[in-house]
C-alpha cells in the first residue's frame, strides 16, 4: 500500500511538473546587468534553487514589504542546514531609474545575498514577459515622479531553472519557506 501511495505521488508530481513546462513561463532566458555591471543570464543561477521579484526601487510601499517578507522566508529556511541555499533576484520593472547603483543602494538593507538586475528598458521588458510579469509606468507628476504599476508575485525556480510556484502578497513569509522547502523535498534532477 505505502510502495503504491508513494508511486502515485511521484507520478502527481512529475504530471505537475509537465504541465509548469507547459505553461513555458519562465523558461525564457534573460540577459540583465547585475549591481557591478556584470552581464547576467538565468543560465548563471542553473543549479541553485531562486526566488526571483520583480519590483522598482522608488517603490512606496508594495515592494519594501515583499522584500521585508522575502528576507524572512530565508531567514526561515536558512535555519535548516540540510537544505540548500535559495538565491534572491530583484529585477527591476523600472531601468530609467534604478540603474546599478541605484539597486545597489537599496537591496542592501535586505538580504546580503540578494542580487539586483537592471538592464535597458528592451532587456528588462523582455524578463518581465519571460514570467508574464504585468508592468505599465503611471503618469508623471509635476516633479517628473511617477509610479509603476506591476504584478506583485515572487517566482519559485528550481536548480534546472523550471519554474516551480509563485507567492503572491496574500502569502505569509512562513508560507513561502514551507512551500519551497515542500519544493525541496519532492524535487528531482531533470535527467540529463
């Protein structure tokens, strides 16, 4: 009973699986400058489990709360040794601001594994669509100021670069690291 329970899981999970790649989302590639001006792809973070935003840096409100949330989730997962470490990207929906330095200074106060991607605005559509990722800039007020309205989602990619979940605000930061430790436990290598 317990060999057939666990085949029917393993099945459930490989059907999972199929049906993700189906949806291709993610399974674009990127190529975005990190905080030093070194060219990054997602091929660069193959074999390590990311959770990936996408957020602006004169944000008010929404992306320094999922950040905060973000940092907590590792915090939790980083307190079991046994399990791999997570990589955290920040990928701004609004290059004309947030050039390097700029990622730089803000994703400081975060998480000091937490690496920042900017691009030309072209690159950086083009990620964004790669996860469906909803971005429309707002108008500008009378100081030149404005707002970018974006989807609001923390993307799961597993070591393969599969996308695996999403974490959307509703979601808790223990929620996240026990979705991704779920994660964890049922994963297994493409094969080869």
């Amino acid at each position: 009973w317990l060999y057939l329970r666990h085949q029917r899981e393993r099945q459930r999970r490989r059907r999972h699986l199929r049906d993700l790649r189906a949806l291709a989302l993610g399974q674009g590639d990127f190529e975005l400058r990190d905080t030093s001006g070194a060219a990054r792809r997602k091929a660069d973070f193959l074999g390590s489990w990311v959770l990936l935003y996408f957020g602006f840096t004169h944000c008010p409100d929404v992306c320094p709360e999922e950040l905060q949330k973000l940092r907590s989730a590792l915090r939790l997962l980083q307190r079991d040794p046994a399990l791999p470490p997570v990589q955290p990207l920040f990928v701004t929906v609004d290059p004309e601001r947030d050039d390097e330095a700029a990622l730089a200074r803000y994703l400081r106060d975060f998480h000091p594994r937490l690496v920042g991607l900017t691009g030309t605005a072209e690159q950086v559509r083009a990620a964004a669509a790669a996860f469906r990722v909803y971005v429309s800039a707002g108008p500008r007020d009378a100081d030149g100021d404005y707002v970018v309205d974006h989807s609001v989602l923390t993307f799961l990619v597993d070591p393969d670069g599969i996308f695996r979940d999403c974490y959307g605000r509703s979601r808790t930061a223990e929620e996240m690291a026990r979705s991704v430790r779920e994660h964890m436990d049922a994963y297994e290598p493409l094969p080869p």
